[in-house]
C-alpha cells in the first residue's frame, strides 16, 4: 500500500482527507470483486491481481472458472515496463516496478 499512497500524493491526492473512506481488506480478491460490484468505487491491489482473480470467491484451483476481465478496470497512470530480457512486463501498473 505504501507504494500507491506515495503515487497518490505525488499526484496532489491525500489518502486520509480526500475519501469519504477508507477500507482495508485482508484479501486483495475482495478488492478486485469489491470494485467490479460497485462496493467501492476504488482499490488499491497488487499488479497482476485483477488478471488473476476469478469472478466467483473459492474457485482458485479450478482452470474453468472465468477470470475478471482487466479492461473493465483503468489503471491510474498507467506505466510500462521493459524487463532486462527486453520482453515488456505483463501488466499495466502505476507504481515503480520492483523486484519481490
């Protein structure tokens, strides 16, 4: 979280005056679902999340189960990266890329 709280105030956004409220999840799936339901009208998860969470909670391990789609999601700031292999990373993201 730190990460897009340093995008939002680099970009004149205050992640404690500026929302009405602030939720923190343990699980960045709800976030994602949360959003798509209209629960919250924005979330903060890691890249790559969206791409990989499914639309139905519990269905994880089956290779049936339908993906969220990624473009009914817009990424602030969208940035793209070129990995040191030359190969563009996978994501779009909005924070710095940094290694696990």
């Amino acid at each position: 979280g730190q990460s897009q709280f340093w995008v939002m105030m680099k970009n004149g956004l205050d992640y404690i005056m500026d929302p009405d409220q602030v939720i923190f999840t343990n699980n960045q799936e709800d976030v994602v679902l949360g959003v798509l339901d209209g629960s919250w009208d924005v979330g903060f998860v890691r890249t790559g999340v969206v791409e990989h969470t499914h639309l139905e909670k519990g269905e994880h391990n089956d290779d049936t189960a339908e993906l969220v789609d990624p473009e009914l999601f817009k990424v602030i700031d969208p940035h793209i990266y070129i990995m040191d292999d030359g190969d563009l990373f996978p994501y779009l993201h909005s924070t710095p890329a940094v290694p696990e």
